[in-house]
C-alpha cells in the first residue's frame, strides 16, 4: 500500500483540522504519547510480542549494542506491541512509560514535529542534525 495511504491520511487530517480537532500546527507526539499512555488487554496480545520484542523492549529507553542488531522489520513488526508491553514487565527492562521520544531513538526533536511538518513532509528538517 505505501505511498497510496497517503492521500486519505492527507484528507483525514485536513477535515480534521476544519473540525477543529487538530491544529495543523499541533505538535504530534503528545497524542501519540496519550495513544500509547492506553494499554491493551493482556489477553489480546500479539503472539510475537513476548518472546520477540518484549525483550528488546529496553531498546526503547537504553539502546545497547544488542539494540542495534534488530533489523528495520523487526522492529517495524514490534510496533505493533507497544500498547501490550506491560504485561511482560516480569521480562525485565520493559519500559514503565514509552514514548514517542523513545521509539525515536530518545531524540527529543521528535517532539517538535507538527501536523503541518508531516503532511507537507518536511519534518526532515526539524530532525537534521545541525
């Protein structure tokens, strides 16, 4: 699907925006922060979750060498276990709290991204080093 979506996220965001639910100049990660603040029923979990990315959920927080070895699928495919991450926290190194912040590599400039900066994307250039 890729590129495809982007069109109705486009349209969504506009009529959203012309609601007045969002505005475009709305910084993102504090409702991505409040989406990820909701846990999901333990039973409901992802199959993969505990023994794939439950232990590498530490990452998140203090990235390791370990960290640094999961591939770009792999932690695509852990995404999908963030809301269900607290119930492995016997696992060891499960993060309390994640954030936005977090799945960013703990790069704060994460944090400055707006509405308007994804959907024209050019968010690039608030996360460019300097």
């Amino acid at each position: 699907m890729g590129s495809t979506t982007k069109f109705f996220t486009a349209v969504s965001a506009l009529q959203l925006a012309q609601k007045g639910t969002i505005d475009l100049d709305e910084k993102v990660a504090p409702h991505i922060d409040a989406y990820l603040a909701n846990p999901l029923p333990c039973d409901k979990a992802p199959a993969n979750c505990e023994k794939q990315c439950a232990p590498h959920a530490h990452c998140y927080v203090k990235s390791t060498v370990l960290c640094k070895l999961r591939t770009k699928a792999e932690e695509a495919a852990c995404s999908y276990c963030f809301r269900y991450l607290h119930c492995f926290a016997s696992a060891g190194g499960v993060p309390a709290k994640l954030t936005l912040e977090n799945i960013w590599e703990n790069n704060a400039t994460i944090n400055q991204v707006t509405f308007r900066m994804l959907l024209t994307m050019n968010s690039g250039a608030v996360l460019a080093p300097l």
